[in-house]
C-alpha cells in the first residue's frame, strides 16, 4: 500500500471544523488601554459602545507627557497612519513573542511595510505601551467587560449553530486555524465596529454582542477572504465589480474587496428564503412611482441578487464546495443580462 499516497488523500480530504470560544478581559487589555490613550492624544471621543463608561475615562484627565505624545505621532507615521495596523499591534503587544511575530508577518504580507520596518515599529510601539498601561484605571471597565462575557454566553450556543451552517453551506477546505475566539466588548470603541484578527492557529473576531449579522459576518471572513485571495480578476472583470457596486459599498477602494463584501452580505445569517434580496422585501412601500424610482436609484442592489442567483446555483450543482465552483464560474455573477 502507498502510504504516503493515501496520507495525502486523508490531508486532501480534511474538513474545516474549528473549536469556537469565547475570549476573556485578558484578550483585549492591551486594546483597552491602546485606545484609551489613543483618545486622550486625540481628544476624539463619542459614538463608543459604552459612553458611560468612555465619560468616566475622559474625566480621568490623563496628563501625557509631550515626549510621549511625540512618540505617538511618529508610531502613526510609521504606521502610514493605518488603522489596522495599530489595532493588531495593540492586541499583541501584552502577548508571547510568537504572537507579535505572527503580527509582524501580516503587517509585512498585507500594509506594504518591509520586515523590518515592522519589527522597528513594533519595537517603539511596545515602548510607548510600556510607559502608558498604567495612566489609565480600568476598573469600571473591568466590570463591564465580566458583565458582557455572561449576556454573551446567552447566546453562544445560537450562534456557534449558525457559523456551523455557514460551514456547511461553503464546506470550505481545512485551514491553519483551529480556534475561533469572539472576544468581549471593547467599551471604548466606536459602535458597529466589527473586524478579525488573525494571530497563529487562533482567529479572534471582534463583533458587536447581540447582533447576530456582524458576528456571523467576520467569521464568513475566515471562508471567504482566502477564495477571493485566489481569485485572477481581469481588468474587465474589475470594471463590471465596479459598476455593479452598490452605493453601501462605495468606500471599499478595490474591486476584490468589493467582491468580498458582497458575497458575505448577500448571505447574511444563512442561505434563507428571509435573507433573500430583492423588490418582496420593499413591497410595503412601493405605493407610487416616485417610491419605484427611489427603490430602483437608490436601494436596489443588482450585485447581491446575482450573488444571490449564484448561490442557487451552486447549491444544484455537483460540486462539493464553494470554493471550487466559485472560481470556475464566478464570471456568471458579472455577466449582464440581456
């Protein structure tokens, strides 16, 4: 018997079925006190998912001193001023080595920076970290975030149910990560803030509590975005993403991107008859032509019935995941009818 040969049959044949968890105060300190200090610099506050909780730390009236502050300019410059990067700084920087290393490689692979310009950055961000963990007094928000782990758990069972039907409707291929962690509230951050971070085996996903969409939405992340990654888009193919973008999706800068989007958004909660786009969902309203006019201008969204339209098909096909018969018939979706 060829053992190797059948070794490779078994890896092949793996399926996706990652542990879900959920996170504790300790996943998401660093980020605490990052953003705390981040507003304090900024004087940036309101529209946090607890303005209870971000007044109380506004009023601690933290004094920096300026050569911190100056520190903190130039970790943004250094950063190209993106967001993101200083996010997944932030959550690593209170972590294992392994870890910041695993940031490094995807500041590298992803925001453009050389190796050791991330490794530099990284270096003075943990220096500043170092010098400010201590300004702020997280009590308050200590008790807010013990409150939030148990309205979550509530729920969790609901929704680890969904993420296993999204896995089956999928069926992606096996992946690196083993574990899905959904960490607690940040009570500092801005409402509707919803995002993943990838460190090693683990994929820790940042979503709002109690809003099943967005929590289902960054875990469809994990499927979706290595697909797409695969994805060998004409420039044809581009300008069709391009003109079938819907007006909620206009601020996503590339075409794949925009994809990416739609595919996840489209599906929702689930492949439902309820999460079905389209005019039945808007009927109601539809009482004159001016009402027509708008829904057609303004709220109809072409891309997502294609996508929606795909789904369906692949659902009758005889393919065995959704990764396969995406990439060789993801061109139906841009097709224009005649």
């Amino acid at each position: 018997m060829n053992f190797e040969k059948a070794s490779n049959k078994i890896e092949s044949e793996k399926k996706f079925e990652p542990n879900f968890e959920l996170g504790n105060f300790n996943d998401i300190e660093s980020s605490i006190n990052f953003c705390a200090i981040k507003k304090t610099i900024e004087n940036q506050w309101g529209n946090e998912q607890d303005e209870k909780i971000s007044a109380e730390i506004k009023n601690q009236k933290i004094e920096l001193d300026p050569e911190l502050i100056s520190t903190y300019c130039d970790i943004k410059e250094l950063a190209n001023h993106n967001e993101e990067i200083l996010n997944w700084l932030s959550f690593v920087v209170d972590k294992d080595e392994s870890s910041k290393s695993e940031i490094v490689n995807q500041i590298v692979k992803h925001k453009g920076l050389s190796e050791d310009g991330a490794k530099n950055l990284l270096t003075i961000f943990t220096d500043f970290y170092q010098a400010t963990k201590n300004e702020i007094d997280l009590t308050e928000i200590k008790d807010f975030v013990g409150c939030d782990m148990e309205e979550r758990k509530n729920d969790f069972s609901e929704l680890k149910k969904r993420n296993q039907e999204a896995i089956d409707f999928f069926n992606p291929k096996s992946s690196t990560i083993k574990d899905v962690v959904y960490l607690p509230t940040n009570p500092l951050e801005q409402k509707q803030t919803g995002n993943g971070i990838e460190v090693g085996e683990k994929f820790y996903i940042n979503s709002e509590k109690g809003n099943e969409i967005n929590q289902i939405h960054e875990f469809l992340h994990l499927i979706i975005n290595p697909i797409i990654t695969k994805l060998d888009l004409s420039e044809e193919d581009k300008k069709r993403i391009i003109e079938l973008c819907p007006n909620r999706l206009k601020d996503y800068e590339y075409p794949e991107s925009i994809l990416t989007e739609e595919i996840i958004r489209t599906y929702k909660t689930g492949f439902k008859e309820e999460n079905k786009p389209g005019v039945d969902n808007f009927k109601e309203f539809l009482i004159d032509d001016a009402a027509w006019e708008h829904y057609n201008k303004n709220i109809r969204d072409v891309f997502s019935e294609e996508v929606w339209n795909f789904f369906e098909e692949y659902q009758k096909s005889e393919y065995k995941n959704f990764e396969e018969y995406f990439l060789n018939n993801y061109c139906n979706i841009l097709k224009e009818k005649k």
